[in-house]
C-alpha cells in the first residue's frame, strides 16, 4: 500500500531499488544505483510538496467502561486505556520489588545497532540489583528484551494472561514475554519488528511515536538483510540532509500512562521514549499473515534475511533475534 501523497509510478520505482539494495547490498547498491535514487528522490520530494495529504493512519483508544473484546487490526494500534490497574502487576511490580526478588539474577544490556543510540558498545551483564541501582542513580543504560517474565511463571501470573491470548491469530506461533525497564530520557529510536505486540505499561509514562509501515520511504529505511527494521532518521529533526523525505512524514504521538495496555500490529513504526523511569512488558506472537498485509516488501525482505539467515531465528535455543545478537557479540 503506498503513501497518499506519493505517485504509484513513483512508488513502484522505489521498491524495484529498495529490493534492489536488499540483493546487492548497500555499498553496490549505492554504486550503481545510488544516482538514480537520488534523481526519484527529488521528483517525490516535489510531489509530495505539491500535494499535501494524510495518510489515513489513526490510534483506536478506547476507556473504562467502553473495552471491546482483544482483537488484532491489520494496520493501526489500539490503546485500552487503564485496563492493566486490577492485574497483580500493577500493585506489585516496581523498582524495589525486582531488585529484592531478583537482584542476584544476571541482566544483559544489549545496545545492537537500531535498538539504542549507542551501538558499538558491546553487550554488559551485571546483576539486576546493580542495574537498578544505576537506574536510580540516573544511568542511560536501558533493559531491553529481557526474558525473565518468560522464564519465571511466578511473573507471568502477575498478568491476565487469557486475555492477552486473546489477541492471538488464527497462524500465531512462538508466545514470548519482553520485559523493559529504563530510567527517564532513554529511547528505542524508530524501528520494527514482525512480531505482533500487546505492550503492558506497568510503571511510569512512556511516549510512542508511530508511522504507518509504508512511510519507510519517508524515513530513509534501508533494507540491510536483516529481520529487524530501523532508521536513523529523528522525529524531531526534519531537516537532516541524510533524510531527505523525513518531512514528509507524518508521526502519531501517544502517551502510554501506568495500567493502559497498547497493541500494534507487524512492521508498524514506533519509536519509545520513557518519560519518566519506566518498568513495561511486551507479549508478543508471531504470524506470517499479517504481515505481508501490513508490507509486502518489508515481509518478503524479512523472509529473505542474511543477517541472521531466517533459518536460523528457527533453531531452538536461538528463537529470536535479541538472543542472535546476544551470542553474537560475546
């Protein structure tokens, strides 16, 4: 599905050269057909000057009292808002809780490339008492993809677990717990995954900033042969010359408060920022459907990732990425 304000002509020229990029690699890619990205580029930068529309894309958000049943849409997140406050979670978990439960447990802090700002630090395991110690003490190191809730069931009771089944489709596979804990001002800068999410914010505020999955165009995404998405590109800096189209974007900014459950479907844009500390858990399954609905492009460079190769994410002891990167780096 191309952007509103793009012209098919146009649109389709760019993904022969995204896919293009995808099998030449980016330094050929950029040799042989890095000029006539940059002569498409200028003609849909005038386009999209000259015609000025929206995308279409939209946040469901639903209160107390007003909840549907979990479903998944194909294209836009859906917010329940305060639905999380009666799960044991909500007034069990916080900082203290997990440093007295389980400090003495070992927690990686992994800064791949695309995941934080920060990507040539290797991976850093320290105790869970000492991370949250420096947490406090207002370190910019952010827990992410940590699977404790999914290897401890005690943790996993803490939450409504039939419900958020619920949101599961009719192909799903795999069923994983993300936890994250981050002090203020930490980011996951913009990026996607193929896993569909249900994100549980369970302590603090965080502010997501979400595009649609065809405004990869906008963001200067560049295919790498990986199975996960990212961009450079800041939200808050449209006049980056190394992101030409970012202008053109057209973010959806939400602000997840304490209890408020968020869903997003596959290849969705999102960058996360904590407003305040912030403890949250994100369940996630994956299903190969969805997302050649939500982009059939980004799918099919998915299926055809090097980087590990999609073969390997589906070797047991290696289900997912952050564990690929993990073992890599060590």
């Amino acid at each position: 599905m191309k952007p509103n304000n793009v012209k098919y002509s146009h649109w389709i020229a760019y993904n022969v050269l995204f896919f293009s990029e995808h099998l030449l690699g980016e330094k050929k890619y950029q040799k042989l057909l890095g000029g006539l990205e940059k002569r498409l580029y200028a003609k849909i930068d005038k386009y999209a000057t000259d015609n000025p529309t929206d995308d279409g894309f939209k946040v469901f958000e639903y209160q107390k009292g007003s909840y549907p049943e979990p479903h998944c849409h194909p294209y836009s997140p859906i917010i329940f808002r305060g639905i999380a406050k009666d799960w044991p979670s909500h007034n069990k978990w916080n900082f203290d809780f997990f440093s007295e439960k389980y400090g003495d447990q070992d927690v990686t802090i992994i800064n791949n490339k695309g995941a934080v700002p920060d990507p040539e630090n290797p991976p850093q395991s320290l105790k869970f008492s000492e991370y949250i110690s420096k947490l406090k003490a207002g370190t910019n190191k952010y827990l992410k993809f940590s699977r404790i809730v999914d290897e401890d069931s005690n943790l996993r009771s803490d939450f409504d677990y039939d419900w958020l089944r619920k949101f599961r489709t009719s192909f799903a596979r795999e069923d994983l717990f993300y936890f994250f804990m981050g002090g203020k001002n930490t980011l996951t800068p913009i990026h996607n995954g193929y896993a569909i999410t249900v994100y549980v914010q369970v302590l603090g505020t965080k502010k997501w900033v979400f595009y649609p999955a065809n405004q990869r165009l906008f963001l200067g995404v560049r295919p790498r042969r990986q199975s996960y998405y990212y961009t450079d590109a800041n939200p808050y800096n449209l006049n980056d010359p190394k992101f030409p189209l970012l202008k053109h974007a057209q973010p959806h900014e939400i602000i997840l408060n304490e209890g408020d459950v968020l869903y997003f479907p596959s290849l969705v844009w999102h960058q996360v920022e904590n407003i305040t500390d912030t403890i949250g858990v994100a369940y996630k399954f994956a299903d190969p459907i969805p997302g050649f609905v939500s982009s059939k492009m980004l799918a099919t460079c998915f299926f055809l990732s090097t980087d590990p190769w999609f073969i390997e994410t589906l070797i047991p002891g290696k289900p997912d990425m952050y564990n690929y990167v993990k073992k890599k780096n060590s």
